[in-house]
C-alpha cells in the first residue's frame, strides 16, 4: 500500500470514529503511521482528501457491481443486482458517505464530483450500451445521460432509506422494487 494510500484508508477510518469536525490531521497521520509533513505531501488539508475517499468508493461500487453480476443474465436480472449492490453497500458504508458528501460540500472539491464519478459513468453507458444493442431496451435512450441520471436514482433511493429515513426490510424491499419498476417503465425494458 501506497503512503497516500494509507493516508486515505486511515482518514476513512478516522473521519468514522470521530466525525469530520473532530478529526485533526494529527490523528490521521498517526492511524496512518507516517509523518505529518507526508500528509501535506499529497493533500493540503484534512478535507482535501475527501475526493480521494470518494473515487475509492465509486471503485468499491464499480468492483462489486463488475463481480456480482453476469453477463448470462438478462438484463432485468443484472439491472436488479445492480440495485441490490448499490443498496449493500450504501447501508454498510452509510457513514463514509454521508462524510464524503458533508466533507466535499464544504470545501472547493464539489467541482471534481463528475470527473470522481467518470468511471461509474462509463460503466453504466456501456451497460446500457449493450443492453440497447440488444434490443432489450428503447432505441431511442440517450445512454450518456441516462446514465447519469440512473446512477443518481439508484443512489439517491438507497441513500434515502440508509441515511435520512429507516431501513425496516418492508420499507427497503419495497423501495427496489418501485425503483426497479420505475427503471423498466424508463428503458422500455422488453423481457427477453
């Protein structure tokens, strides 16, 4: 592991345990084992690293969609575990992102959200991409943006029910399933 690396891995830890507000590079540096002048080194202060901690979770999400799902699956199929790992992985890192949204909002970062995002982009457009060559979903979708907007809904359905609402199992089941219904009704999607 890289020393910027570690410095991410243990703001994350960090910013978990003591909240943003709290945490002081001190205690970054020292879960991180490593000087403090080596902070500064890749990141001019403790919000700075919120994008870093950001583009490592749009990996985590891009890793786990790529090894849960399958392309022998029909699209309906591999659409509904993409909301199910989205929905995973917002409830077991609900405070990572709620950090990473209150860290980044307060500092000049907000801007680097769509290049952070790029990757989850391109994934969902080529997913979409193929699906459309498939005939399996309307023609005349616009992958690009409707990437981004998926994307948008998918994470905002989940973060409405892990971090602002409740997550009772009822409650969960039937958000995915309005979503995943909402989704099909959107892409035109033809079962297949």
């Amino acid at each position: 592991m890289s020393k910027e690396e570690k410095i991410i891995q243990a703001a994350i830890e960090v910013f978990r345990e003591k909240g943003i507000e709290k945490t002081k590079v001190s205690d970054i540096v020292k879960a991180a084992g490593i000087a403090q002048g080596t902070f500064y080194l890749y990141f001019p202060s403790r919000l700075s690293v919120m994008p870093a901690i950001a583009k490592v979770m749009v990996e985590k999400i891009i890793a786990a969609i790529n090894d849960g799902i399958s392309k022998q699956e029909p699209f309906a199929k591999q659409l509904e575990k993409v909301v199910d790992i989205v929905f995973s992985l917002t409830e077991e890192y609900r405070d990572v992102f709620a950090l990473i949204y209150a860290g980044i909002t307060q500092t000049e970062h907000m801007k680097e959200w769509e290049n952070i995002y790029a990757p989850y982009y391109e994934w969902m457009n080529h997913f979409l991409d193929e699906a459309q060559q498939q005939g399996t979903i309307r023609a005349s979708l616009n992958t690009t943006r409707s990437s981004k907007l998926i994307i948008g809904l998918v994470e905002s359905a989940a973060e409405q029910i892990y971090l602002y609402d409740d997550s009772e199992e009822e409650t969960i089941r039937l958000q995915k399933l309005e979503l995943l219904d909402f989704l099909h009704h959107a892409l035109d999607l033809r079962h297949t």
